[in-house]
C-alpha cells in the first residue's frame, strides 16, 4: 500500500507498529476516563487503532469482544486500503 501511494514502506511499517504499541498502552486508560465500559466497545475501538497487538491484549475480555475486536481491525484495514489512495491524491492535489 506505501508503495501504491508513493510512500516509503519501511516508514509505514515502523508507524503501524508504534500505533499498536502506543494504542495498546494508552487506549484502555484514554477510554476507560472518558466513561466507556462496555467490554465490546473497549475491544473494538483496541482492534482498531491498536490493531493485533490489542485486540491480543484483551484475550481476558471473552469471546465475544475478541471477535468486535478482530471485525474492526479488518474493517479498518479494508477501508485504509480502498480510501488512502483517493485521500493521498486529492491532498497532492491540493498541495501544487
């Protein structure tokens, strides 16, 4: 996907790992303060921003929040993959 986009893939691949890890660390308090408790929504929101390594992290939560949580990581990936280009494109665009 970096290289369709005109980006340095080693870059993306360095940023996707530190979302997981800054998102794995940071999510649960962040949502936890702003007054979501329900398991479900904590995991989903973990699959998405901290893709696999939160939705790993939550494996206590049961089976049912694991699978919200493997649903938005998909879902998150499909739609970065058929919105970026479209978003890079227009944001060039823009910049000349």
């Amino acid at each position: 996907m970096a290289k369709k986009i005109v980006g340095v893939p080693y870059i993306s691949a360095s940023i996707a790992i530190a979302s997981g890890i800054f998102g794995n660390a940071l999510d649960p308090a962040i949502l936890r303060a702003s007054g979501i408790r329900n398991k479900n929504a904590i995991v989903g929101a973990l699959g998405t921003v901290a893709h696999s390594i939160g939705t790993a992290r939550s494996l206590d939560k049961g089976k049912q929040p694991i699978a919200y949580g493997g649903l938005a990581m998909c879902i998150n990936g499909l739609m970065t993959a058929v919105i970026a280009p479209y978003i890079v494109n227009l944001v060039l665009s823009l910049s000349y």
